[in-house]
C-alpha cells in the first residue's frame, strides 16, 4: 500500500486570524462592521479537524463511530461560543477584531485620569503612612480582582461574558445580579461621566484665562457656559459607533494622561514649597467630622482605581478560539497598562502632597499648581498642561460612556428587534451627554463627588468579582482560596459602606463646592 505523506494526514487548512464564531451568528445574522474575512469560503480550524475522513479511512467502524461522536459533541457543547444574535447590532460587541494593544489603550484610559489628581487631597486628611498604605493596598487589590475578572470572562465553555451584569447574573441569579450590577455599573459610568464634565470644562477655563490673559476678561464665559461646551465636544466625539472604533481616542487619552499626569508632579516639586505648608493630617472641630473625613479621602482612593466595569466589556471586543482564548491578549494588555498607571497614581499622589501638603485645595494638584505657581511658570507651559488635561477628559469619556449606550441600544433593538438608526443612536447618545451635564450643574463637588462614587461602586472593582469567583469557579470549601476571597468580598462590601457614608456626609455637611483658584492679582 502506498504510504501517504504524515503532512498530507494531517493537514489543518489555513485559517483567518478572525474567530470565526464571532463572525456568524446563530442565526445566521452577520456584524454590519465584520472584517473582509467573514466572506472567506475557507472552512476554520477546530479541534477536532484532524477528525477527516482521510484520517478515519484506515480505522474500523466502531472506532470510527467513537471519533466521529466525540467530533460532533467538542463542535456543538465544549469550544463554540454560542452568541446571541443581538449582540451584531449593540455598540460592546459589534466589532470583534481588537487585540492586546486595544486592550492596553482602554484599560490605561480608563485607569488614568482626573481622579489621580484628587488623590493628595486624601492624603492631606490620612497623613503620609496611612495615605501610603493604603494605596498600595488598593493597588493590588484592584489588580487581583481585575485578574479575576480576566479569566471568569470565558469561565463556561461556550460562553462568554460580555458585560459586567451578565457575569453578575450568571454567579448571583438573574433577579438578584441585576440587582447588584446594575445599579452601580451604570452609576460609576454616568457619576465618571459627570466629573469629567466638571473637571474637562473648569480646565478648559483655566486654559483660555492663561492663553488669553487680560484682553479677554471683559465678558468671558461662565462655568456652566464652560460646561456645556465641553459637554458639546464629548457629544460630537461620542457620535463613533462602537468600542473598537474609539481606540484612537482611547490611545490619545492614555498618552495625554501620562503627559500631564508627569507633567503636574515634576513641575509641583521642581518649585518652592509654600512657607506655611504642613503633613499633619488635617484637624476638623469634632472626632465624628474627622472620621467621616477619613472615610471620604478613603473613597477618592478608591475611586482613583474606578474602571473594572469596562474590563469584560473590553474583552468581548476580542476574538476568541480553542487555541487563542481572549484572556490571554487582555491580560497582556492589561498588564501593561496597570504598569503605566502606578507610573502615574503614585507619583502624582506623593509628589502633590509632598509639595503642598494639607495646604492642597479640594479640587486636587492641578488646582493647587495653578493656585500657588501660575506667576513662576511659564503660561505656555501651563496653558499645554491643561490642554492635555482637556484631551484625556474628552476621551475618557467615550469609554466611560460605551456601556450607558450600549444599556440604551440594548433596550430598543429587544423591543423592536432590529438595530438602532443613525438617528436613534445619535438621539441616545445626545440626550446622555446633557444629562449628565444638568446633573454636574447640580452637584458641583468634586472631591467630595469622589469619595461618594469611590464608596458606592466600591464593591464593582474590590468585592463583587471576588464573590464572583467562588460562585463560579467553585474552590474547594474551606481552602484558602475560599478563605481568602470570601473575607476580601465582604471587607469590600463593608468599606463600601463606609465610604459612602463618608462621601453623603462630606457632600451635605461640609459645604465644599468646587471652586478653581482664580490667579492672585
């Protein structure tokens, strides 16, 4: 008999770096935005190709019966990822062609931004060890759950997880996941989405008083007119149509964030420090405003580390195969980016504090550069560190944002059953953009804004995935893993409370309104 070439046995037919589940849908429903290889004809690898009738040819029917059921049950329960047809059509998943450096860009948008520069203001109420410590602590434990979070995306075979209520749901139950995702999910994106509207359009008044000078300061704009300004460039950006097609933006926000976060730190310790500065953590009149005080400066620190809501969502913009599960270029990027983000996180919080100290004004370091160096800093200087600002603002926005939009195309196209317009997804995105704007009007305090969003959607980012994990993976009882993750679940839960506890009373009993330090005559 003539011998067949082992090549020839075994040969794998050549297939697109696309994954080809993603590409066709049950129902035969493709992505609007789908790559050119979705039209391949060329059949996809799976693992049971080998399983060919070249193969089987020499082998007796009772084995050939056995390989070919094993064919038929790993292709139809254990590697293809069943997808719901509406998922085409919703701006998260509409698009599967991201990669390790998309996931690097989001997850550093996300994870870097405004909310660094508030975090001297914690330390100004913790002092230099407890301040210290605790980011450290929170660091790590954001780092921890977003691993976690990672690797449950595709914890079910033929499943996959693309947005945080889903997960919840499958781990807690479907009435009570929604119950306990989704309210803080869509707070932390909507309550980020506000703050980035108060930071993005006081910076961009900063930035015309320095460009402009005197000859503009006979009628300039009010905040609030500042604010619907900004709010107008976030509604014009917003208007991409999924995840994957903001990537640019999300690049351009990350390296604007580590410019100016580095830019801030170096030129606030580079000058004189104030002749009256102190590091006692500051004294309030009673021991209750001084605990509720450390409880809210505890919530920015843990607002500082906001962005785990987007971590499934990033992923799901992934392919996914047998060979190539999406976990491992999402880590890889992730990775990096949380690099990049203590580059920036700790830095500007000990540098700030280090430079001012408990002299630091609520609204964070940038309002304390402004305040003590605008007259030994050049304004050109100045004026590119709050463009910079400006930038990572507009941009983490969008991303901010992805999961409020796809929330609302998600409820039209199920009632309608069929995919959102241009108009109607313009309509969507314009009528969230000015909500968000009447509710930054409303609550114009940022830091105290901070500690309360850092205290409600604590459990998001440190106790829900955590619970999560043992739901779901099931460890062995009593283990330490099981240990381990119970006990961090529920002193996430029960910081959470405390921390909004802190946030409510610093908002109502404080007074702080967020008002940016205006040049000294």
């Amino acid at each position: 008999m003539e011998e067949r070439p082992e090549t020839e046995l075994l040969s794998i037919p050549a297939t697109p770096r696309t994954s080809t589940p993603e590409i066709l849908t049950p129902t035969g429903l493709r992505s609007p935005r789908g790559s050119a290889a979705a039209g391949a004809t060329t059949k996809s690898w799976t693992p049971t190709s080998f399983i060919s009738p070249r193969f089987l040819s020499p082998i007796g029917t009772p084995m050939k019966r056995v390989l070919v059921n094993m064919k038929c049950y790993l292709e139809e329960v254990g590697h293809l990822t069943k997808l719901n047809p509406q998922d085409a059509w919703l701006p998260i998943t509409e698009s599967r062609n991201g990669n390790a450096h998309y996931a690097a860009f989001h997850n550093l948008n996300a994870g870097v931004g405004f909310q660094a520069l508030v975090l001297p203001v914690a330390f100004s109420f913790l002092g230099w060890s407890w301040g210290i410590i605790s980011l450290i602590i929170a660091y790590l434990w954001q780092l921890y759950t977003l691993w976690i979070l990672v690797q449950l995306h595709e914890a079910v075979p033929g499943k996959r997880y693309n947005r945080y209520v889903e997960l919840a749901q499958a781990a807690f139950g479907e009435r009570l996941g929604v119950w306990l995702a989704l309210f803080p999910t869509v707070y932390l994106s909507a309550g980020t989405a506000t703050a980035l509207i108060l930071v993005g359009g006081e910076t961009m008044k900063l930035f015309f008083q320095i460009v402009c000078g005197p000859l503009c300061s006979s009628n300039p704009l009010t905040t609030v007119e500042w604010y619907l300004v900004f709010t107008t460039l976030c509604i014009v950006l917003s208007q991409l149509p999924n995840l994957n097609s903001i990537a640019g933006l999300s690049l351009v926000g990350a390296v604007t964030a580590i410019t100016y976060s580095t830019m801030v730190w170096v030129l606030s310790v580079s000058r004189p420090r104030p002749p009256t500065i102190a590091y006692q953590p500051l004294s309030l009149p009673t021991a209750t405003a001084s605990l509720f005080s450390v409880l809210n400066a505890l919530g920015i620190i843990a607002f500082a580390f906001r962005g785990h809501n987007l971590a499934l969502e990033i992923q799901a913009t992934m392919p996914s195969t047998f060979k190539k599960p999406s976990h491992v270029p999402m880590w890889r990027g992730a990775k990096i980016a949380y690099v990049f983000v203590a580059m920036c996180v700790f830095p500007v919080a000990i540098g700030g504090y280090w430079a001012y100290g408990n002299l630091m004004p609520p609204g964070g370091i940038l309002n304390a550069l402004f305040a003590f160096h605008v007259h030994d800093i050049s304004r050109g200087l100045l004026a590119m560190t709050f463009l910079l600002v400006v930038f990572s603002c507009l941009s983490s926005f969008q991303i901010y944002s992805m999961p409020v939009f796809d929330s609302f195309e998600a409820g039209y196209t199920s009632r309608t059953n069929r995919p959102c317009s241009v108009w109607v997804r313009s309509g969507f995105r314009v009528f969230y953009g000015f909500i968000s704007l009447l509710i930054g009007v409303a609550l114009p305090f940022l830091s105290s804004l901070a500690g309360l969003l850092g205290g409600l959607t604590l459990p998001v980012t440190f106790a829900y995935p955590c619970f999560m994990w043992v739901l779901i993976k099931k460890p062995m009882k009593h283990s330490f893993g099981w240990y381990f993750n119970w006990t961090l679940g529920w002193l996430g839960v029960a910081f959470s409370l405390a921390f909004s506890i802190g946030g409510i009373w610093s908002m109502v009993n404080s007074g702080l309104k967020l008002k940016f330090f205006k040049p000294p005559s």
